[in-house]
C-alpha cells in the first residue's frame, strides 16, 4: 500500500506559468487536503475536499484552485505562479466520520518560481 | 480562535539523555490532539492521537500525555533516529477536521 503520492518530487517555474501538482491515494479515504509549509510559518490549508465532488478553502487558498473529480485525486492548479507560491505542498487524506479523524500525509513537492 | 504553541523551537540532545516537548493549546472544546514526526525533505508521519485529559499513548521511546491546556511529548532515552522535527495539531469541536490547527514545531537533534 503506497498511500498517498504526490508528483512531481520537485519542480522549479516561471512566474507567471500554470502548474498542476498531483496528489493521489489508495486508502480510499473520502477526505483529502493541500497544505503548504514554510519556514516559520508552519503548516497552513490552502483547500480541502470532504468527499468527491465537493471542494471547500482553507486559510490560504487565494491563487489557488483544486478539483474533486473522484475518491483518489487531488489535483492543485496554480493558475499564474508567482515567487511567493514558492514552497513545499503536502497533500493529506483522512477518513472522516467520527469525531475526529486522522490525517495522513504524502511525501511532499518541492515548488520554486522564479 | 483555536491555537498551538510548541516549545522549545529546537532542542539538542545527547544520546541516551531523556528530555520533554511541549505543546500548549487554547480550544473551544478538544476533539483531538495529534503528534506527528517529521524528518527533512518528507512528509509528517503520524505518531498519536490523544483525546482527553489524562490520557497517554506510547509508541516505543516516545510517550504523549494530554491535559486541558497541553500536551507533553516525554523521549526516554533518545537515539539519533530520533532526531526530526516533532509537530502537535489540535482538532477542536468548532468545524471539521479541514479546522486542523498546526504547532511550528520542535526540531530535535540527538548527538551520538
């Protein structure tokens, strides 16, 4: 079981270009999140999705745009990239359901735009 | 709103030399209190939930204990393996679980 995997492992961009960071995973997990870390910052939400078909923001998602189109996938599109989209994103998943549940994370990619 | 600090930022420790992390929190109500390990270059890894004050979990030389203003991560022991950033995330009743709100983390060095 892989769980979750995201691609690519990293990419550099110009500013201004569009991207699409993939997320995938098997757990069938009907939750799934982007996040994007950066230094001193912490991890901060930028989309989330509770189930397929539906998509919601989270604290940061301006410039951003995400799709559910089934359980597994998890595209993030970033339209126009800009510098300050540069940094690490990690797509997660969880089951949800009970009071609270679990998240679980992929192994990360790697953005820089210049 | 609901908050997470952790402290210290980064502690160094000798092998073998047991120490605690801390992560305190201000929530609404608790629903959960999540630990996870994180090591350079990759992606946090899952180590406990926590649910009410009182409660503890132990996973090998780490133990989590919970009250109703903080969480303690106690390492007994430590080896360099050990040595990753450890990150607590609070889940509380106001939302869903999108509602997860991170610590900056401790970064922990172990020296042989």
């Amino acid at each position: 079981i892989a769980g979750i995997t995201q691609a690519p492992t990293s990419q550099i961009l110009a500013a201004g270009r569009r991207m699409t960071l993939r997320c995938t995973q098997d757990m069938r997990h009907n939750a799934m999140y982007w996040y994007r870390q950066d230094l001193g910052l912490g991890l901060r939400l930028i989309h989330y999705s509770n189930t397929a078909g539906t998509t919601g923001k989270g604290e940061v998602p301006d410039g951003y745009s995400v799709s559910r189109a089934n359980t597994d996938d998890f595209p993030l599109t970033l339209a126009s990239a800009v510098p300050s989209q540069t940094s690490v994103y990690f797509c997660a998943s969880s089951q949800r359901g009970g009071n609270t549940d679990t998240q679980y994370f992929g192994p990360g990619t790697r953005l820089t735009v210049l | 709103e609901d908050q997470v600090t952790q402290s210290p930022e980064a502690l160094r420790l000798q092998e073998g030399e047991s120490s605690s992390l801390n992560c305190s929190y201000t929530v609404s109500g608790l629903r959960g209190l999540f630990w996870y390990r994180q090591d350079p270059g990759k992606g946090p890894e899952f180590l406990f939930t926590l649910y009410s004050a009182g409660e503890e979990k132990e996973k090998e030389r780490l133990k989590a204990t919970l009250t109703k203003k903080e969480s303690f991560l106690h390492i007994t022991a430590p080896k360099p393996e050990d040595s990753a950033t450890y990150l607590c995330a609070v889940h509380g009743t106001q939302g869903g679980s999108e509602k997860l709100v991170f610590g900056k983390g401790t970064k922990l060095t172990v020296n042989p």
